[in-house]
C-alpha cells in the first residue's frame, strides 16, 4: 500500500479555492494518495491561520506552500509533532498573495462519514478587503473540477461546506 500511496503523490494536487467568507470547511482526502488542498488569499500585511480538527488529528499534517510548493517568509509551519495540525501565515508584503494548505492524511482517517474540519481564522474582515480577479489557482497546481451536483463525482468529491 506505501507504494501504492507513493505513485499517487506524483504530478498535480487538485486545489480546492477558499473564498473569503468561509470560517470552517470539511473535507476528506483522495485514496489512495491520502491529501487534498486548499487555496487562500491573504491581503497585504495580514494574517490567516488554518486549524485541523479531527478525532484522529495526531495523524494529520498541514503544509503550507507558495505556488511553486515552496516556503516563502511569513510562512510558519507546525514541525513539531504535537498533534496539533496547524499553519500560519503573516503576509510580509504589500501585494495580496495566495498559499495553498495540503492537508495530508497518510492514514486515511477522514472519509464521509468521518470528514475533518479546517477552522479559518483571519485578522481581517473578508468583507472589507475585496479581493481582484486573480485566480488562486497558478503554478504547479490543478484547480479541482466543479461536477454537477447528483453527479457521481460530486459524492465521491464533495465541495467545502461554509461555516
């Protein structure tokens, strides 16, 4: 099965774009790769932190990255493993800039019946700082395609809910 997850974390990570007013999502990750992702825009100067919250959240790991799957400054990562999954980011610049938070689950301990939930908390009011056109999907990443709902793609591949 080790090989099996292996093969699959190779090329793309379907990217799933958070908008603004979304504080809490659930999600699953894919099988056999075990981690999906998410898309965030963080204006200039402020902060945004995701939390993972899970029965079994000692088996989870939040990575965030820039669009090339890199660290960039501002970016401060849980390394510990404290069982506390969780990721922060301060923007240092004057731009709004995008990161993206993989959710790895090499366990499988999310499915339906059993999502985790990201809390979303940023120093912001989404309301008050609207954000431009510029996709959030770029890179090295693949935006996660839209089914139809009562799809069979839209079951197996559900969309984050808002909190």
């Amino acid at each position: 099965m080790a090989e099996i997850q292996a093969m699959a974390r190779r090329g793309f990570i379907a990217i799933h774009p958070v908008e603004g007013a979304i504080n809490e999502l659930s999600g699953l990750c894919k099988f056999p790769a075990g981690w999906t992702a998410y898309g965030f825009r963080v204006p200039a100067g402020e902060k945004i932190h995701i939390r993972l919250r899970h029965p079994n959240e000692g088996w989870f790991r939040l990575i965030m990255v820039n669009k090339w799957g890199g660290l960039e400054q501002g970016m401060l990562q849980n390394l510990i493993p404290t069982g506390n999954p969780e990721v922060t980011f301060t923007n240092p610049t004057r731009e709004t800039q995008n990161v993206h938070v993989i959710v790895d689950d090499p366990g499988w301990m999310s499915s339906k019946a059993n999502p985790f939930t990201l809390k979303i908390t940023r120093s912001w009011d989404p309301g008050k700082h609207p954000m431009d056109g510029t996709p959030i999907v770029t890179g090295i990443w693949a935006e996660k395609s839209k089914a139809p709902k009562g799809s069979p793609a839209s079951a197996e591949n559900p969309e984050p809910s808002k909190g």
